[in-house]
C-alpha cells in the first residue's frame, strides 16, 4: 500500500447537510475519509447514507462524545492500515478548508514525529464564546506546561500514523480528550506545531454542540480538582500555622515562624499527598515511590517556602500572616508543576 496517503477523520453529530459537500472536497483532494456518526439521531440517517458513498462511515448507537469519536476512528484506522500514513482530523461543520488539511498534512509529512495544529486567527469576526474559551485554555495550557499555543481548542489535527497509539491511550471522551492530548505531548516532550489557517463560522457557529459549563468542567476538571485539593491543604496548613503562632509567641521571631511553618507543612502536606494520589491524578504509580517523590518535593517546597517567608516577615518587615499568603501563592505552581508532570505522570506507549 503506497506510503504517502492521507486520511481525514471527521467525528460528526447531527451535522449539517454541508458535510456532503465538506466530503466532496475531500474526497476530491485524493483523502481516504473516515466519518464518525456519533450517535446521530434517526433524523439524520439519510444524511449518513450519502456519507456513506463518499466515506467509512462507523456508527456510535448513542452520542458518546467527541474524544471517543476520534478513538472509534483512530482504532479503525489503526486495525485496517498499515503504518506510513497521515492521518489529518477536520470538524463537520464547514469549519476548516480543505486546503488547509492539505498543509497540515504537508508538515506532518516533514516532520512525522510532532503533532501539527491549524491555527485560527481568532479575531473580532469571531464569536464571543469561541474567543473566550480559546484565551482561557491556552492561559490555563501556557500556565501548565510553559509553551505557547495560540489555539488550543482547534479541530484540525494533522499527524503520523507512528503517534497513532499514543493517541489511543490518551484519556478522555468528550472535549476533554483533545486538551488532554495536548498536555500530554507537552509531558511527553513530543513536538508540537502550529501552521495558520483560516476562519470561517457558520451561523455564528450555531452548529457547535459544546455545552459551555459541562464541556468547560470537562476540560478543566483536573486543574479545577487540583486547586481544591491544594485549597484544602492550604486552609489546614494556614489554621496550623496561625495557631502555632499564637503558641510559640515566646519564642525567638526566627525560631517561632520555623517552628510553626514546618509543623504546619508536615501535616498539610500528608493530607495533600492523600489527597493528589487518589483523587485528582488517580496515579498508579507505587505508593512508596510516589511517596518517596512527593515528600522529597514537598522538603524541598518546605525549605524554599521558610526561606522565603522567613525573608518576606523578617528582613523585609511585611506582616507575618500576609507574608505567609504570598508564599503560598508563589510555591502552588511549583507543586502543580511537579506533580503533573513529575510524581503523579501518567505511562504512556510510543510505537
């Protein structure tokens, strides 16, 4: 089988007639297409069946979501294919151009060993919510992994068929997956591209079928589980540490502030470990080797969070409680940071 073909992988719900001219195009650009009816209802089966002399058509029996929409097809792809191939994913909407899957198919083909994101220039013509949530993701992506990516929520996807089982494991089955797969690939240190394409909404994108407060929780979930987790540990190590004050107010200043700082850290830390390990990353990792990593981190947090509140109290004269605040809100991204990708990082397989 010639090594150089292309497929597109379009996972569609209840979409617009467009899609049969979408797959026109497509199919006249040389492709391979597999469509992903993700549990359309009966109202669209005739549109299906056009779809189905123009692609490789799989049916999911009741709407499963958009992450599992694109593994369906990516199984699919890697049971019945070889391997060689790119593989470019596309929206059902009319969002992206032909031409466009072309060029990132193109620098897919020159670089197979990174994943190729077609970037939107979401300006003024664009709806509100789609230039919301954009600039919310990719604050949260930047915050998260320190590289730059202008759009993190784009559909169109080009890759190579070699990164096709890191894709089959990356978790998530609704919106999620395709921030998921992002922060993976920047865990992973997998390459990740941007080429400009264009922008085009149809009907102010009355066609989306994102629900903005259960998709939006979806995608965030992790981030949002783990600063309620280090909110918790927070209010349990600031309670401690007031306390602990207030008893050792004998005490040397030097000697108070260490005294209670630590005492406060050893048990918040505990309850945070708890905590991350089985509820907000869900590791498997063995619990004495995370644990191991995790109070190695949090002795190293614990002296740079003394230095530095022992600094902001007692050399610079700032009140002891809100230096303590102050601290804290420069050593969480640090403990996000190290945990996500570090202590609690999830295995994933490279062909």
């Amino acid at each position: 089988m010639d090594n150089q073909f292309r497929i597109v992988l379009i996972p569609a719900y209840e979409p617009e007639s467009l899609m049969i001219d979408l797959l026109l195009e497509i199919r006249a650009a040389g492709f391979k297409v597999i469509v992903v009816d993700d549990g359309s209802s009966h109202l669209f089966r005739d549109l299906f069946k056009q779809a189905a002399e123009l692609a490789t058509v799989l049916t999911h029996p009741v709407n499963c979501g958009k992450g599992r929409a694109l593994k369906t097809g990516l199984q699919y792809i890697k049971k019945h294919y070889g391997d060689g191939y790119t593989i470019v994913t596309m929206d059902a909407d009319g969002q992206h151009q032909v031409a466009d899957a072309v060029r990132a198919c193109e620098a897919a083909e020159n670089r197979p060993e990174a994943l190729i994101l077609g970037s939107r220039k979401l300006r003024k013509n664009v709806p509100l919510r789609s230039r919301f949530g954009n600039a919310v993701t990719r604050c949260v992506y930047s915050l998260s992994t320190k590289l730059p990516v202008h759009d993190t929520q784009t559909g169109l996807r080009a890759f190579h068929s070699s990164l096709l089982t890191i894709m089959l494991d990356i978790s998530g089955e609704w919106y999620e997956y395709e921030m998921n797969v992002l922060l993976t690939f920047a865990r992973e240190r997998i390459p990740i591209e941007e080429i400009d394409i264009s922008t085009i909404y149809m009907d102010n994108n009355a066609g989306s079928h994102f629900n903005i407060w259960k998709d939006s929780y979806r995608i965030y979930k992790e981030i949002i589980k783990f600063s309620a987790s280090s909110l918790t540990s927070f209010l349990v190590d600031y309670s401690l540490y007031s306390l602990l004050i207030s008893i050792t107010d004998g005490f040397n200043a030097d000697m108070s502030l260490a005294v209670s700082n630590i005492n406060a850290r050893v048990i918040s830390a505990s309850l945070n470990y708890t905590i991350n390990r089985n509820l907000v990353f869900k590791s498997e990792k063995s619990l004495w080797k995370s644990s191991i990593q995790y109070f190695t981190l949090a002795a190293a947090l614990l002296a740079g969070n003394t230095l530095v509140l022992s600094v902001l109290a007692e050399r610079m004269g700032m009140n002891r409680y809100g230096a303590k605040l102050l601290t804290e809100l420069l050593f969480f991204t640090l403990s996000w940071l190290a945990q996500r990708f570090i202590i609690f990082k999830k295995k994933v397989v490279l062909t």
